[in-house]
C-alpha cells in the first residue's frame, strides 16, 4: 500500500467483495448481495436504517436504529460474526445514569459507534428541548451509561474521533435548526474529558456541487492515515421531489482537523439502485460506520437506504484517497482552522 491506516487494527474477518469486473470510474462499489438487514427485522421493529458497526472480540457489534411500529426511533444492539448477517436484542438498549438509575431519551436515532482507549462510545440525535446530541458508554455492551449531552440545541450529525488530538478528545457535528434542516456546515469542538466542549471550529459547508449543495454532515468515525483524517460524509440536494443524500469523502489534516487538506469535488455513491430510491424516505444513502483492515488497507461502509435497510459498500484506502486527490477542490473556508 502506498497509504497506511494508523492506529487501527487488522480485521481479516472484516466483510469484503472484490470490484464487479465491470468497473465505476469511482473507485467504490456497493456489495452484491444489498441491502444486508431488510424490513421488518425484529418484533415491533418495522426498519433498520443508518446505523454503526466495530469489531468486537474477533466479531462485530453495532448500534442500530430501529424505527418501532408506533414509528418512534430507538437504538438496539445486535452482534455478528461476520459482519452482514444480524442478530439484534428485540428489547432497546436501556440506558443508565452515573447512580445505576434508568435515563432513557424521549427517542433516539442515527447512532455512531467508536471505540476510544478501551471504552465504546455511542453518540445519537435526540430530543432535548429540540433536536440535540445524546451520549453514552460501555465497556462490555451489557451495560450503557448516559453521559452529559455535549452541547444545547439544535445539534445533529455527532461523530467522535478514535483518539485525542492534542490531548483532546475531538468531535464532528452540524449546527442546525429544530426542523428538518435545510442548511448546515460541518463543525469541530474539543473536550478534555468528554463533558465540556468548546473552541468550535467550523471544518467545511455546503458547496456550489449540486449533490452537496443544500447541506452536508459527518458520517462515519474519521479514519487515521498517512495522509489524514479519512472522512466519509453524506451531502444533500434538493430536487422538485424532495432531498437526496449522497456520500462524499474528505481528508482532515492529522493534527489541525479543521483544516481540509483534500476534498472529494464528486459523489462517491448516490442513490440508484432499488433498496436508495425507494422507501419510507427515498433516495438516500447515509453512511454511519467504515470498519477498515490495517493489513490490506481493505474499508467496508455501512450506509441507511432510503431510511428502510442498511447495505454495505466497499473501497480500499490507496483507491480512495488518489480519487480524493484526484478530483480535490479545497474553497478558502475549507483550507484555513475555522476560526473567526
């Protein structure tokens, strides 16, 4: 490999499927055998959508969004072995406060998942007077405590970095409103212990490409390289017939993330098969997780279809980051540290 994925560990087990022969000019495809969780997946639960996978113990674990059939989202366990096929908890994940006591959110839906010095931290959009980031942790997925949520209303779209920067802990998000937003920029906000947060800085905004060009969000946990952070992201346009989510990627520089070094002018996936285009919310591929090998350089992205299945995409790192580079538009307020 010309790049190397840093501070990751191999997982030889992870999902993979070569390129069809019949290749894309952009180096990632989808895996043949989509969606891999379909409607309907367990009792009450009528869909399974935009949710986050790691491996766990020489398996995988997630965190997933069920949409219950009272239509409220909640987030449910489920646990693999080989990373597609699914055995999920029937009951939701209960939560706990600091005393043992049970502190569930209102609701709670797009989940992401990261491990961080042996600790698991998911982080998930809530109702906190409005729209708001909630947060939990465990350590053996048996037992999940509420953390503090990290910031006021409104907040969306959370994804924690795998490991300090500085000697914080980092974390991606989009500002926004209480509605269905149609707007948003990607920020970046610094912790030292994971409860405060602060020196918000803004990492990059919609863009004049159509497929980015209403709103864009973080997606799955950034991804360390030789060449950066590794950032899969979902963008949105709007249409006569409503938004369309696209995934995209960047790369952050290793030590300032709010700086980007490189930026994908293009689409990496947009909806065009069945399971994207059609459903409860159609065209929509949202990415939420990227399981990578460190050995081959192997990156597996769990994406929500249209807000009814989940589905798996592949690349490897040398593919992605030269077409990231390739095809790089860097605007003046991606480039500098995002603060004014």
């Amino acid at each position: 490999m010309r790049y190397q994925i840093v501070n990751s560990q191999a997982v030889p087990n992870m999902p993979w499927q070569d390129a069809p022969q019949k290749k894309s000019d952009i180096p990632m495809w989808r895996y043949s055998e989509n969606p891999i969780i379909n409607r309907n997946p367990l009792k009450n639960v009528a869909r399974i959508f935009n949710s986050a996978v790691v491996p766990y113990h020489g398996a995988f674990v997630g965190v997933f969004r069920g949409e219950q059939k009272d239509g409220i989202p909640f987030i449910y366990f489920g646990r693999s072995n080989d990373g597609i096929h699914w055995d999920f908890d029937e009951k939701k994940i209960s939560f706990s406060d600091d005393e043992g006591n049970e502190f569930m959110p209102k609701y709670a839906y797009d989940p992401r998942l990261v491990e961080i010095e042996g600790t698991y931290y998911a982080i998930w959009c809530q109702d906190a007077y409005g729209a708001a980031i909630g947060m939990a942790k465990t350590k053996d997925f048996k037992t999940w405590t509420k953390m503090e949520n990290p910031f006021l209303p409104f907040n969306r779209n959370a994804v924690l970095f795998p490991r300090k920067v500085g000697g914080k802990y980092m974390l991606l998000s989009r500002p926004s409103d209480s509605g269905h937003t149609p707007f948003g920029d990607i920020y970046l906000s610094e912790s030292p212990d994971l409860e405060y947060w602060g020196h918000h800085r803004h990492v990059m905004g919609r863009s004049e490409k159509w497929w980015e060009s209403v709103k864009i969000g973080a997606g799955a946990a950034p991804i360390e390289t030789t060449e950066g952070w590794l950032l899969f992201y979902h963008g949105v346009t709007g249409t006569c017939n409503g938004f369309v989510y696209s995934i995209g990627a960047a790369i952050l520089d290793i030590d300032h993330p709010s700086i980007v070094k490189y930026r994908c002018s293009t689409f990496l996936l947009t909806p065009e098969e069945w399971y994207e285009e059609r459903g409860f919310v159609p065209n929509v591929c949202f990415p939420c997780a990227a399981i990578c090998d460190s050995e081959t350089g192997r990156i597996a992205v769990y994406y929500g279809c249209a807000d009814s299945y989940v589905s798996l995409a592949f690349t490897t790192l040398d593919q992605i980051v030269d077409y990231i580079k390739e095809h790089s538009v860097v605007r003046d307020l991606d480039g500098e540290e995002g603060k004014q």
